[in-house]
C-alpha cells in the first residue's frame, strides 16, 4: 500500500498553479490535491503531457516554486517528489536559473 511508504504526513492543500519544462516552457496549469514535505499530488488536464522533472510554481508572482519528478501518473493527476539541492546541482538545474515566462 503507497501510505505505509510515506515518510512525510499529507496536508490537503487546494492551490492553483502552472506546471513548466524545466527550460521555462509553459506546459499546463494544475491544482494541488494535497502536499508534504516530500512532494505534491497535482491534478491536471492531461498527465501524459507532464515531462518527467518539471518546475512547479504556485504563486502569481513565480516565487514559490519547486522543481520535480514524477513518481506516478492517473487519469487526471500526478503525483511528484520535490527534488532536493544536491539532485539539482547534479542535474546542473537551478531553480534561480529557470526563466518563467508569465
């Protein structure tokens, strides 16, 4: 069962954003269904059209955002893992250095 493999409770957390390539290309808009410390389960239009590793931002003004990786898919949500310092910085990925169009 996935709840036992969970290290981080989950908060229901119902909050509009946008997901992005990790190159800053706009790929959909999204809700949260609910959050931990260690991911997101993100409702979206088509989870087939979510890359990967994405950025995830939740605020009108692209300051809070996450950069992360996909861990499952349904037919209308994903569920993503936020990527820590070190993944990044072996990925060579940023999250100061990803341009968000608005």
């Amino acid at each position: 069962m996935l709840g036992c493999k969970r290290k981080d409770a989950r908060r229901t957390f119902k909050w509009f954003g946008r997901i992005f390539s990790v190159d800053g290309a706009v790929i959909c808009e999204c809700m949260t269904q609910n959050v931990s410390a260690a991911g997101v389960k993100l409702i979206v239009p088509e989870p087939i059209a979510v890359p990967s590793e994405f950025v995830l931002v939740l605020s009108k003004e692209n300051r809070v955002r996450r950069n992360c990786k996909i861990l499952w898919r349904s037919e209308k949500a994903v569920g993503a893992r936020f990527l820590n310092a070190m993944e990044l910085a072996e990925r060579r990925v940023r999250p100061e250095t990803v341009v968000v169009a608005t």
